[in-house]
C-alpha cells in the first residue's frame, strides 16, 4: 500500500465516507467518487479498513453487542423501575433505591417549583422522561432484520437437458 492509500484508510475509519476520506487523503476532487469505490474494492486496503474498526472498537470497548444490550434496555424499560404510584399520586423512586442500569435508561428529569397566585405555598412538579421505547423497539427489529421491504426468494428450478446429436 502506498502513502496516499493509507492515508485513506485513516481517513475513511473517520466518517466511512469514501469521497471524503479521498478527498482528505489527497485524490483530485474531480474523481474522489470513483477513487473511493475503487480504493474500497482493493483487497489490501479493505483489510487494513477492517483491521482499524477492529482496533477502534477494542479501543473504545463500543461493539454491536453493547450497542444492541443498551437498546434492549431502552426497549424493554418498565415504568415501574422508576415511578410507584398509589391513591395519593405519582412518586419518583429515590435514585439511592434504583439500580444503576436503570438510571441509563433516564433522558430527563425536571422539578418545577411554582408559587400559585403569588402566594407562599408551593407546588412541585416532577417528571421523569425515558428514552423513545418505539425507536428502540424500531433500530432492534432492523438489526434482526424484522421489518425489511425486500423479501429475499429462492426459486429452484430444475434443468433439462436433450440429448443433442454430436455435429459432423
């Protein structure tokens, strides 16, 4: 590999933009596109590709698994983790009562002190907002592949042949 094409792996890791990544390697904007593509189809720079993402994801400790765990744990939150209730109202949990993993699956907490009227006693509003469950649900059923708009069809066929006279 040259020092143009490993230019280009560093830069394709950084955005997986292959015009860009030739663009910023060096390559004539003119023909950035079609370097990209080809740069991307030569085996040796597809495998040092591959070995950066690699690197990246030991590095950062990010993996599909992880990524895949936390949407579950969006997915699949239950109100109760967070909030009881009973006659006298809605009550957030005391985070020291929650487990850790929970708290992740929080995007938002807000207490608003008002003083109704002017007056001096107060009112407390408290909201607990958890991520988007749908979008959660959503992004776990493409990466299982649940919800796709081709239909992929295996159509076997059988060959006949003839038996057709050798030619003199």
């Amino acid at each position: 590999m040259n020092e143009k094409q490993r230019r280009f792996v560093e830069e394709y890791v950084i955005d997986l933009n292959a015009t860009q990544a030739a663009i910023r390697a060096g390559y004539k904007e003119k023909t950035a596109y079609s370097q990209g593509q080809r740069l991307l189809k030569n085996v040796e720079i597809e495998k040092a590709i591959k070995e950066k993402m690699e690197e990246r994801s030991k590095r950062t400790e990010v993996t599909a698994d992880r990524i895949v765990q936390e949407l579950a744990k969006i997915a699949f939150a239950d109100l109760k983790d967070f909030v009881s209730w009973d006659e006298d109202g809605v009550m957030i949990i005391d985070s020291e009562h929650v487990d850790g993993t929970v708290l992740a699956e929080i995007s938002e907490t807000t207490n608003i002190q008002t003083f109704p009227n002017g007056g001096e006693s107060e009112k407390i509003q408290k909201k607990v907002k958890p991520y988007d469950k749908m979008k959660a649900l959503e992004l776990l059923g493409k990466h299982l592949s649940m919800w796709t708009d081709k239909q992929e069809v295996e159509l076997k066929t059988p060959v006949f042949t003839e038996d057709v006279p050798a030619a003199d």
